[in-house]
C-alpha cells in the first residue's frame, strides 16, 4: 500500500476531538474543514511551557535511501502516547515545489503519517502562500519605488538584494531579468526567484514571537542601498503593516491529527539546507504549553538543522530540548559507507560499518550541545539481524542509547523501544544542560569557522571575493552580532554533495553571504547551493491524477 | 465610517446559521473559521436552479466617481430578502494585487458589505493562491521540458504563450526574460507575468461544470509548437492531473454574510477588462439552486463584463437571466458629460445630460440581448433632486424603469425600490426571452466586429500584423468556433480610455489575439490594454496596517 492509500483508510476524527484531547475548547479552533484549524496564540503559556520536555529529532547525512525523521518523529508521539504520556508532536509544513518534484510529500509515511496528507501536502491552510504574496508585495513596492518619479528613494536598482518567491521548483527563474519593455514598464535589472521556503518572510514568521515581533522584523529587512549608499530597509518604503497583514493568518500553527489520532501541530516550512529548518518558535512554544512532552524536528542531517535549531531558535526563544534522536536507517548507513543505490537490499556488513563514522559524527556534534543523543534505526524489512548488532554494538561502544524503531509498518507500537528510552533519558536530564556552540555576539568569521570546523569536520574556510565584500558590508551595516544559518547541501557533511560518510581534511567555501536582517542571522551559501530547486526529467507532477470524485493518486 | 469600521461594527453571525436560511444542513459545510465555508458541488440541483430567476446587475462605464456594482447587487439582495424573498447574491472574489494598489477591496461598501470583508479582500479560501500555484506548476513544466535531455517534447522556446502570474500589482514582470545563468539553469527565453485574476486557469475555473470538466479543459491549454510546427497542450506535458489536483478545494463555491445577515456566494474572480469578468458558473448555478433570486454581477460596464456574461457565460452554462440592472451614478454620469473629479459635488445639470449617453448606450446593449434593463441609481449625498429628475424623465422617455438605490447608507431598506421594481419585472419576462449577439460558429472576424460595431459603437476593426498572424494561427488550429472575450478599457466605450462619454466614429484597434483555448475562447488584446497592472506612486499598502491585537486598518 503506497501512503497516500494507507492515509486514505483511516477514519479520521473530527478535529474537535483532537483538540479536546489536549485541553483546548473547540470553540477556540478556528477550523479549516473537519480535520484542521487554526490555534489562536493566546493558548500559549510560557509557564506551562517552560515545564514540557523537548524531545529534538534529528537525522544522519541523509542519502537517496530515505531516513524517516518525520516518519520517526510522528512514530515516537505515537509511542509517547500510546505509554499514557500527554504529548504532541510539532512538525514543518511541507513545501509544495517538490511535492511536484522529487521529494514528494513531508507528512511521514505508512502507519506514521500526519493527516489528512493530501491538504497538508498542498495548500494546507495557506501559510505558503501569504508568505509568498508578502513576500512577493514587497518585491513589487520596490520596483514600484525605483520607477516612481515622485515617491522615490534613490534606491540603486543594481544593489536591491530583495529577489522574488515562488512555492514551484522552477529552475527558470534562478536568474532574470525584470522591468523590460520601456519607461512605462520598469526600470530592467537582473534579479532573480528563491522557493518561498527560503523567503525571509518564512524565517521571520518561524522565528517571531508575536504579531508586533512579527512587524517589528518585517520592517528590518534589508533591501539594498541607495546612490548615496544609505541602506534601505522595508520600514523606509511603509511595507510592514500591509506584510504583516497578509500574515495575521499564518503566524497561528496548526493543528491536525496523526494515523493513531494524537494532536500533531505543523507550522512554517523552512528548508534545513537554505533556511533555518525548523517548524516556527510558536509552534513549538503551542506545543509545549499543551503537553507534558513536545516532539519536534529539524530538517536533514543534524549538522544543518539541529545546529540551527539549537544556536539560533533555541537562543533566540530561550528553548532548551533535553535529548536528541537521531534518526538512522542501515540502508543509508551502507550508502555512506559506498554501497551503490541498487544495492541497499543486499546484506552488507562491511559497507554498514564503513558507513557508521556518518552516524558517529552526528552523535559527537550532538554531544557539543551538551546534550544526550539516542539513535533511533528506523526499520526496514531488509535490515538483517547481524546489521543490527553491529549499530548496537557501535552504541554499546559509545555509551549511547540505540533503539529500534518500526513506526512505518507499526506506528506507534512500533516506536515503544524508542519512548521508553527516550521517556528514561529525560528522567536524568535537565534543561539546563544545554550550551550553545557559539555566542552570537562573536565575530562573523569565528562563528562559521566554529560550525566549519567543529560541527562539519572540516579544515578551514574558504571566502569568495564577493563573500569578503558581503563581510564588509554586514560590518558596515552593524548586522556582525547577527547568528549564522549556513546554506550548505544535506547530502554531505562538507559543501560538496559527493563527498558521503564522515569526510574530513576538506575546506567550506563560502560563496557569498546574504543578509537577513529582519529574521535575523546571515546566510553564509557555501559550495554549488542553490536556493530555487529545479524539477527532475520526469516530475512527480507526471503521476499526480484526481479522479471525477476528487480522489487524489500519485502524492507520496 | 469608513468600510472596514462600518464592517467591524456588525456582529457577525456563524456561517452555520447562514447555511441553514438557505436549507443546508451545517454539516455538509466545509468551514474556514466560524465565519466562512465552502460548498460542496452536491448541493447543485440543476432541477430547481433552473426555476431560480437570475438578475444580472452591471453598471455604466466606470469612472474614477465610483459607481459601486457590487455595493448595488449586495444591496439589492439584502432588499429582495426585507420583501421575504428567498434570494442570494453571487459575486466575485476579490484580487489581492488592487487592494495593495489603487482599488482597494471589492466586497461592496458602507452599509452594503459582505463580511468578514478583510478576510475576503485578503487570502479569502485561498482560490487564488490554488490557481497560482496550478498555473505556475505547467509554467514550470514547460520550462523543464525545453531545458530536460531525457523528456523533451522538442518545444521552441519562442513560442511559448504560457507566462505566469502573481496577485499583485508589479508592472516589472511584464516583460522578463528567465533562465539566464548557463547551461544547468535553463534556456533564455523572454516570457512575462500577468495578474492572476487574467490567468486561462481563472477563466476555466470560472466556466467549468465539474471537476471531470475542469481537468479536460486544463489539458486543452495551448502552450506552442515544436520546432517542427505541430501545437503542444498541456496534456502532452501530463500537467493536467496535478493542475487539477491543486485546484480541488478552489473549484468548490465560497459561503459568507452580508451585513443583514443574508447569505452570499462568491467565487472566482476574473476582470472583466482583461478576462470574462464573472464568478464561476458553479457558484451561480450553487446560488440558483438554493433560492428563488439569484443576483450576480458582471464587472466594470456592461460593454465588457455584460456583453461576455452573456455571449461566454449563459450561452457556455445555459444560463437564462431575465433582467438586468444597470448601475449608474449621478457623479459618474456628471464626469462622463466632461466634469473634473473635483467638480463632482457641484450641482450640474449640465453635464450630467451631456453623460447620459453613456447610460442611453449601456441601455440600449441590455436590449439588444432582449433582457430588459433597469436602472438603479447609487445615491451619493451630493445628488440634487433636480439630477435625480433628469434621470428618471430620461428612463420614462425611454419606457425604462429607474430606481433610487441608498444602499451604502441604508442597506436593504435602501433598495425597497428596487427590489420591488425588479420583482415586477421579472413577473412579465421569461428565461426563453434571451437571445445572445452571435453564435459561436461565426467566424472570428464577424464575432469581433458585432461586439465592436453593435455594442461598443465604433466604426470598424483594424488588426495589427501581429493580430492578423494570430487569426491565422488561431485557424490553422481549428479554434475559430471559440467566442471571443475582449481585453479593452474598461473606462471608454472605445478602447481609448480617454474617451468618456458615448464615443463614436472610432476604429477599434485589435493588436494581438491570445487563444484560451482549455477556457474555450479567445482573447483580443486591444488598445493599449495590459494584463498586468503596476502600483501607483503611493500605493494602498502604505496605509494598511494591523495592530498587535490583529485589527487590520487602511483596507477599503
């Protein structure tokens, strides 16, 4: 059975219900059909919260053979559930470009899945999409304000920094040129289109406390200068209060259903590769006000998203998870270790224990957080007993907790190994356990070097020309106090995807440095990254059908 | 007051209650907050939508005065149902791009509001987001096909008449050229961005019976030809099922209130300058099946949103609607007759004579589809009885009927008149009564020139070379038997907007011919007509604004 068919037998449960399970009175919902809604922020309690365990789910290098940290995430909320715990699992939403692309949906897979997948999958409840005509509004006053004759600011057109989104994997739009046509048409410049998961508005929404935090940040984003070289902010063209009205909607998370019917909130969507990868504070503060235990995730490999998620959200929202699990599959500790793709089903020992110094790598970068790791082997039927040993006796070695965990086939029953070692961890954990790896009042240069060299193992870092001009300008614009969110690939732990397992003796190449002022951090783009995907030969789009009754076939 | 106070002010009341005075059981809503919901395509009854009389109300030529359609038709609905009339009215959604613009909201105004009216002005149901993304996606495909080795359709890129488009006024993209960059980023093309609201999968949204239908037309979509001549569809690039798939929830008819608590559909949201200007099909059939009245309304003058509601619309649905009325304005009229903006409040008997051709056309167009006309006169507090007299002795002249409508101060009690003479009407006609101007099968030519000559006045067609090129083009692919839906002015009768008035002796210059061919027309682009508008020197976001408790201000 593919996801889409399993989601679609299960009976879901009227959202209300949902909600009541966690203490909130329907009437507080607002609902978006039967099965979601919308929570409003006044059902935060920072009390509360400060009391929840945060559980972080992270990841191994994630390859072509599928790791399942969301699948895994959702399983151990399940399992957390299913031992008579309150909690609740808060996830990303997923981005619509490569629903149609490659990647298909993010909403887990088989008996660990989000519902109802198809909507989640799509256009949800909008969020996207009022990021994107924000976003997409402000891209429009500012070519409006380079054209005007009398509302004009001496904006410098070739220095606007600020690019258009759209939610489409549309390799076409990397780079164009606008404003052709004439004097009534625009003033043309090269510019260019990012997904709306790496909008600034995304960051913004994800990292904000409030809707007057929210404008507060809307109107510091940078746009570039003008001819006398006064920098231009968002603020200076009265963009703010019309952005964040577009927004009044998306800064409240969701709350949907998971397979076993446990709450599960979904809100923001940033990539861990170009953004900061994590579903937004709110969210996560939405959670933690509701339930004793709040799982969450952060985006591809620990060493982009828990990093992230650890040095910038957690300092920026006073967040402190407890433990972290790392999500591992034998399948792709054996593509780390060289195994070829078509060759993931075949037994391999050797290649599994060439792979495991991926794995071992996450654990030690956890372990700088002071943090205590658990590795969560999420199961497949062609895993063999023998490979199993070999990742408990890696463990064994290391002093670290490992549990199997079947939540694809099993759900929740699948994930009671995983709570109950998670559940006993916490029990000797403490929120004060965690440190930062850096202080964000450092200089810019340390603070990549120390992710470069301590988090992805590498030699040094290299500074494009146009890099050390970016460094010039942030030092000029009194943004170096800013945190850095590196734009790195997911695939390696260094800035070239071919280089899989644990790479080292490698220098990260900074090619350029964006400025995110309003979200507040800078954007290091290390290597070939690119911040608008493209769509593969054959699309996902291609097996996507809905037939006269409005069945959906070929998401997954 | 302005709107937004006027529409706080209301208690509104739940979405539920509304439903149930139109018979719908609460449970077949699918709710968007307490205040909103969409319609199930169930609930359509062809049976009983075909015994619901249908009252098509436009409007003179529209000027910077305001004529307030959509204020009239939401009125005249509240009227019909103080007269214990079971009726609804049927109106479009609003753009997002004229509300950040110059527009500002389309959701009626003063005392003749649909509400929540921020919420409709702004995302709404997120329909216009589903048709941008479902547009964008094909846009996306195209592009990946022509750059695509292993599945390519051998498309040349210079005929590509698939642009994008973005809800928000950004006269930059007009002209772009995308995928610039080298080889991995695409082939150099230049394409452009229209508005939204004039995108085809507007138009198909708008025109389809089903979502069977919508998905056949959406592989019907003309994109261009192969290096080797032969036309490509967006069912060679098997975009169809996913268009289709994002469209699911957008093709559903959208419940809301008016002020008075009356209900109100509204779905779809096509210019009538640039597109056919009218809300879907399955919205005005879902309001014909739930009440004995349905009032619609066609955009800007009747010259543009008439003429295609009744030529595309009825004639494509079936739809019969049995009177028309017309909206005029006193100040509206004062300006067509060659007064300043600034001299509308002065009494000018004068120049409001010299306007009434503008009427006495608008007029004598109604006729010529054998529907009889009304007009409702919008009152302002500026009007003197003396104008007020003018225009009746002109309506009694003419054996027409016209009413006093004081629906922005008064709501329903203000269109007693109205709706008294409107139900007198329509106890004399007959749904058998309509006839439209041409049928489909004419030729292209003789199409255009009837909507030219017949009801926009002028004297003859000239095709530019580009057009000529396109008629040609349009035949060799056997689309001739399409109707036609004019891109025009929506200011001038003639497709010069300075032309106030009823102008006469003019050519009506046609210089290109877009083919929709998935919606079922074609599109004339005359004069100097764009599909993407561009923001004033200050544009309405400037004031718009929300507050940290979520009150939205500047929003008109």
């Amino acid at each position: 059975m593919t996801d889409i068919e399993i989601a679609k037998a299960v009976e879901l449960k009227h959202i209300n219900t949902i909600a009541e399970k966690i203490g909130i009175n329907p009437d507080q919902l607002e609902h978006y059909g039967k099965f979601k809604a919308k929570l409003p922020l006044d059902l935060i309690n920072e009390t509360k919260a400060s009391k929840s365990k945060l559980i972080l789910v992270s990841a191994i290098s994630p390859t072509p053979a599928g790791e399942g940290k969301t699948t895994i995430s959702i399983g151990l909320n399940e399992g957390l559930n299913k031992l008579g715990k309150s909690s609740v699992v808060v996830l990303r939403e997923p981005s619509l470009g490569p629903v149609f692309g490659i990647k298909g949906g993010a909403t887990g897979g088989g008996k660990s899945q989000v519902l109802p997948m198809e909507d989640i999958n799509l256009h949800f409840t909008g969020d996207f999409s009022a990021i994107e005509k924000a976003h997409n509004l402000l891209a429009a006053i500012i070519d409006n304000n380079i054209q005007s004759k009398t509302n004009n600011l001496n904006i410098d057109a070739r220095t606007v920094k600020w690019k258009r989104v759209l939610d489409v994997n549309d390799r076409a739009l990397r780079q164009v040129i606008v404003g052709l046509g004439g004097t009534t048409m625009g003033v043309p410049r090269e510019t260019g289109f990012d997904i709306t998961a790496a909008s600034e508005l995304m960051a913004i929404l994800c990292l904000c406390n409030n809707l007057s935090d929210l404008k507060d940040r809307l109107g510091k984003i940078f746009i570039g200068f003008t001819y006398d070289k006064t920098p231009i902010y968002a603020k200076d063209l009265k963009a703010q209060g019309a952005m964040a009205t577009l927004l009044k909607d998306a800064i409240k998370p969701n709350l949907v259903q998971s397979i076993e019917g446990n709450p599960a909130i979904i809100h923001g969507g940033p990539f861990a590769n170009i953004a900061q990868g994590t579903n937004t504070v709110l969210a996560t503060k939405m959670g933690m006000s509701l339930a004793d235990y709040t799982v969450t995730e952060a985006g591809f490999g620990f060493d982009l998203g828990g990093e992230k998620f650890l040095d910038i959200k957690c300092q920026s929202a006073n967040l402190k998870p407890e433990v972290i699990v790392l999500t591992a599959t034998i399948r792709a500790l054996k593509y780390h270790g060289g195994a070829a793709l078509n060759e993931l089903e075949t037994p391999s020992p050797k290649a599994l224990k060439k792979g495991l110094p991926n794995l071992e790598k996450h654990l030690e970068n956890a372990l700088k957080f002071n943090i205590t790791p658990i590795i969560a082997i999420n199961q497949f039927t062609s895993d063999t007993a023998e490979e199993i040993e070999i990742i408990q006796e890696f463990a064994k070695a290391k002093g670290i907790k490992a549990a199997i965990a079947n939540v694809w086939a099993d759900g929740g029953n699948g994930a009671i190994e995983l709570a109950t070692e998670v559940i006993k961890t916490l029990e000797n954990t403490s929120s004060s356990d965690f440190k930062a790896l850096y202080n964000w009042d450092q200089p810019v240069l340390d603070k990549v070097e120390v992710i470069a060299k301590s988090i992805y193992g590498g030699s040094s870092v290299d500074y494009s020309a146009k890099a050390k001009a970016d460094l010039k300008r942030i030092e000029n614009l009194g943004l170096s106090h800013l945190p850095i969110c590196m734009a790195k690939t997911q695939k390696s732990l260094s800035d070239d995807e071919s280089r899989r397992g644990r790479p080292d003796n490698f220098i990260l190449n900074v090619r350029e440095i964006e400025i995110a002022a309003g979200a507040g951090f800078l954007i290091p783009i290390t290597g070939k990254m690119m911040r608008m995907p493209g769509l593969p030969a054959h699309p996902a789009s291609e097996n996507i059908d809905i037939d006269d009754q409005g069945n959906i076939s070929g998401l997954f």
